[in-house]
C-alpha cells in the first residue's frame, strides 16, 4: 500500500487542527492503558506527517529533476549528468523520479509517485492515455488491469500488422498489374518496329 492510500484511509489529521485523532480499534486489540494508547496515537501522528513530507519532497524532487533536465537539453549533450553527478545523485534514481513525474503531468495523479519502477515501466511501455493512466492508478489492482492492457495492446499491434500486410499485397498486386500493362506496351512497340 502506497503512502497516498494510507495517508487516505487512516489519517484523521489536518494541519490546522490541534490535536490529532487515531482510528485505530486500540480496545479490539486488547490496548486499555491510556498511556500506551496516548504514546501510540502520538507515534501513529509523527509517522503521518513524516510520510506526508515525504511524499511532499518527493514530488518537489522529482519535478526540479525534470525542469532541471529540460534546461540542460539545451546545452551540451552530457551536461545533465554531469549536473547530477555533480551534486551526487545516481543515474537510476534520477530517471525513476523523472519517469514518474512525466507519467503524473499526463495524469496529474500524485499516487504516481508511490508506484513502483516495474509499474511505471509497464506504464511507459503500453503508451496508455491519460485517463486510462489514473483510472488504472485509482484502481487497487495495478498489476492484473496492467497486464490485460498488454495482453490487448498485443493484438492490437498484431491485428494492425496483418492490416499492413493486406495494404503491402494490395500495392504488389497494383505495380504487377502495371508491370504487365508496361511490358504489352513494351510488346507492341517491338511488334511495331
């Protein structure tokens, strides 16, 4: 589960609200000393705000990577990564963060940010629409609607050869059929002669 779903589904904080509120069943799970549940809920409400700067500085990261890259473009080729080298960034990491928010400004769905490099790979690779993107990171099966995606870009890609290939015989058949026209014509000069 991604730091968006959790912070979704289990956080009862705001920034303007003084105190913080857990919604966890302390009492289903045998948890009555108020002390404990005090130090817990205080512990549950670090750990939230701590996922939700981070998934903050996150997306900050990954989108000066990509505006950094797009001014660097410009300029001599080698001078991003050198420029990220530089200040001691990896070249995987950086693609990753750049991967990801390229896939967000199709989508603008910041769960992007949560999903895994082999997710944003196949993302990238089946070259899916915008919509289709969020509808499929909304969704909580990633995975499995991923692979159905492949699985009909596939035949898709396997029908659209075959309509090539019948356009390619449509074409022989037209340059024979002018190959003969040319060699009667051809024929008759000779005859001609």
């Amino acid at each position: 589960m991604g730091i968006e779903n959790i912070l979704d589904k289990r956080v009862d904080y705001s920034e303007d609200l003084d105190e913080y509120n857990s919604k966890f069943e302390f009492e289903k799970f045998d948890i009555v000393d108020i002390e404990e549940k005090r130090d817990l809920n205080n512990k549950e409400e670090k750990i939230l705000k701590t996922m939700n700067t981070i998934k903050k500085n996150t997306f900050e990261f990954s989108k000066n990577l990509y505006e950094a890259q797009k001014i660097l473009s410009n300029h001599k080729n080698g001078a991003f990564v050198a420029w990220f080298e530089n200040i001691g960034l990896k070249k995987d990491t950086v693609y990753r963060a750049i991967d990801k928010y390229e896939i967000y400004l199709n989508c603008n769905n910041q769960k992007v940010l949560d999903l895994p490099r082999s997710i944003v790979n196949t993302i990238k690779k089946v070259n899916l629409p915008s919509n289709e993107i969020s509808e499929i990171i909304n969704s909580g099966n990633i995975e499995e609607i991923l692979k159905e995606k492949i699985k009909n870009k596939e035949c898709n890609i396997e029908i659209d050869i075959e309509k090539e290939i019948s356009k390619i015989d449509k074409q022989i058949k037209k340059h024979y059929e002018k190959i003969s026209e040319l060699e009667n014509k051809k024929e008759e000069l000779i005859q001609n002669q």
